[in-house]
C-alpha cells in the first residue's frame, strides 16, 4: 500500500522537511506532497533586506523547483483546513487533498493581543509582499516629508524581527539622506526580551548609533490611522506603522481536532500530535522541550526539520521515534549594514569572545544564510547572493 505523505507550508520547517522526507522515504512506498501558498521558500530572516532594498528578492527566494525533486507532487494552493476525521487537507479552490501522514509546517501569523485598531492600522513582516509594502510606504511618506517635518516611522515590538526593520528603515534613511524619524516601541522594560544583558546594551547602542530612539516599558493600548496610544505616555503620530509584537497559529487551524495553543498545535520532543498521523514543526508547533522550550526562530526550525522528516519515516516503518531537544548555537543580528553576535557555538566549540560586532559578526551572519540558501538550492545561489545578505 502507498502512504500518502502531505506537507504543509514552505518556510524552513517545511522546506527541510522536504528534502529530509524525499531521502528517508527512497526506500518505502510512499508518495510525497508539498503544499504551500508561494512556490517560493523566502529566507524569512532576511526579509527585512527589502525594506531598504527590495532588489535583493531574487537573492533571498527560492523556487521550490530548486529545492524538490520532480518525483515530490508540488500544489500551489492555501491551506483552509485540516480535517482529522477524513484525513485530508481543504485547499482554497476548493480541493481536498487525503493523506496517510501529515506535516504542518504552515508557519505562523500576526498576533494583535486585541489591542484596538492594531491590525486595520499596522503593517506586518510575515513575508515577502509585506515587506515591499512596508518599502513603499517607507518611500512615499519620505517623500512628502521635509527636515523641518520628517516623516515618523513606528516599529512596535523589538524583538528580531522590530529590530532589524528599525535598522532597514534607518538604512533607506541614509542611503537617501531622506527626513525619517524612526521609533522602536517595547511594552517591557528592555529591547529584546528575555535575552542576555550584554547582547542588549550592544544593540542597544547599535540602534541609538543609527539614530533609532528607543521607547521602553509603556504597552501600546490603541492604534488609530495615524497615531498609537499608550498606557502611560503620551500619544505618537505616525507616517507607517511596522508591528512585529508577536506570533499565534494560522486560522486554517481554527477547527482543526489536534490538542493546540492558540492555533499552535502542541506535540511531543518527536514531533508527534494528538492524532498519531499528523506532525508539527515550526512556528506552527509548540513543541514539548521541557523548562526550555525551542524558540520561534529559523535556527530552530532547521534543526528541527532533519528530525521530523525521519519521524515520520519511522511512523511509516513502525518504528521507534526519536526525540528532539534544541541547541541554542547563539544569536546573531542586524542592524542594518551592521551585525552584533552572541553567546555563538560553532562545530560545537563556543567563539572566544562572548558578544562581538563589526565584521566578524556580519561575516558571520551573511554565512549562516548563504549556508542555508546553498543548503536548499545550490552553492552558485548562495554566492550570488551574498551581497545581498
């Protein structure tokens, strides 16, 4: 009997997974199914390039031609649905798709914390088009700006994604000497939340060298057309308007009958879910790892999607699975053509400076990206790409 195996979703969990399944699966009688909205994988950690550059699209895509085999049946469609009853997906034409084992990989979207008029008023970086359209804005609001009234550009949230856009942002400024003033808003006390001190106070400065001013430890409570409020500061009028806050499930998960946290579906070290035949992985996933459970980020995605991938070949063998745990290898940083590194761990030997910025640190991040772009595609790509990353 053939098993059906579907996965869902083009990011680096499921793009990986891909790859990972087509090799574990050489061997069974299986046949294998990517669906994903985009018939691109986008190198989501570097999308924030386009803010300043969207010339770099071509360098951060990948077709997913280049990443699968013509032996994987590709279907460009939306994921409406999962339904674990008939064991089929529910595509946006209407189509279903059955399987026998299923991967959601279908990454996340923007949480709005139901702070009024946040989603009708913010623009979002959860793919490529977002970015261009923050581009734009960026670019028209500079343009009917002067010195005497620069355009205000407002980035809520600074985590890495806040941070990254505020340093973009800053770079289109400078290479276009454009009127921009830019603020970076964070409900709590410091900008990247929860992380080491040090890495803190070195983007800290980073951002306050690029001229960002940095606004902490006031949430915002309401989002107009043209101005946020806060809880206790006075309000700030804005030209464009960036959330990056914070992540939930996609709604095609809404109704879907799998154990989840806000659209997340819960599942265990191995990946597996409520329902036996259906996997997790991702920013969709929220992955038992114990008191330090993996982040939402792309390093975990990657280390992630290897062991998922031969999970469920195991399922499909009826064999034992085996479990996950993430390794922190570090962070690693933009803002914009400037870089700060921390706490990094390579070949399992940690860099003998804790944090470290200026070239090695840039060095180091274009490396990690051409890495995973020579990874899923070819090692030409990566080197074209390099200026870009």
């Amino acid at each position: 009997m053939t098993e059906k195996v579907v996965v869902l979703g083009a990011g680096y969990a499921g793009a990986g997974a891909v790859q990972t399944l087509e090799d574990e699966l050489e061997h069974v009688d299986a046949e294998l199914t990517w669906i994903s909205e985009n018939n691109y994988h986008l190198v989501l950690h570097e999308s924030h390039r386009v803010i300043s550059d969207p010339g770099v699209e071509d360098d951060i895509t990948i077709p997913v031609g280049e990443i699968a085999s013509p032996s994987t049946k590709f279907i460009q469609a939306r994921v409406e649905g999962v339904d674990t009853d008939e064991q089929s997906v529910e595509l946006d034409d209407g189509d279903t798709v059955d399987y026998d084992y299923l991967l959601v990989a279908l990454g996340s979207q923007t949480a709005y914390y139901g702070i009024p008029g946040m989603e009708e008023n913010a623009l979002t970086l959860k793919g490529l088009d977002d970015a261009h359209e923050i581009h734009e804005q960026v670019k028209e609001a500079a343009s009917q700006a002067s010195r005497n009234d620069p355009a205000k550009v407002v980035i809520g949230g600074a985590g890495l994604s806040g941070i990254q856009s505020a340093g973009e942002v800053a770079e289109f400024r400078d290479e276009r000497r454009a009127p921009i003033d830019i603020y970076l808003v964070e409900a709590l006390e410091e900008i990247m939340p929860g992380q080491d001190s040090e890495l803190q106070g070195t983007v800290r400065r980073h951002l306050e060298e690029a001229d960002v001013e940095i606004m902490t430890n006031d949430p915002i409570t309401e989002a107009d057309e043209d101005t946020i409020y806060f809880d206790e500061g006075d309000p700030l009028g804005y030209d464009v308007f960036v959330w990056t806050g914070g992540i939930t499930g996609q709604d095609a998960l809404d109704d879907c009958n799998l154990d989840n946290e806000h659209n997340r579906v819960t599942c265990e070290s191995d990946f597996q879910t409520s329902d036996e035949n259906v996997f997790a992985v991702g920013d969709s996933a929220v992955i038992d790892q114990g008191d330090n459970p993996a982040p939402p980020t792309a390093q975990a995605a990657w280390q992630a999607a290897e062991v998922v991938g031969e999970n469920i070949a195991r399922a499909i063998n009826d064999q034992p699975l085996k479990t996950w745990t993430h390794e922190d290898k570090g962070t690693v940083i933009s803002i914009g053509e400037t870089a700060v590194a921390h706490d990094v761990k390579a070949g399992g030997m940690s860099f003998p400076v804790r944090t470290f910025n200026s070239y090695p640190a840039q060095f180091l991040k274009k490396a990690i990206a051409a890495r995973w772009i020579a990874d899923m595609s070819s090692i030409p790509k990566a080197l074209k790409a390099w200026d870009s990353l």
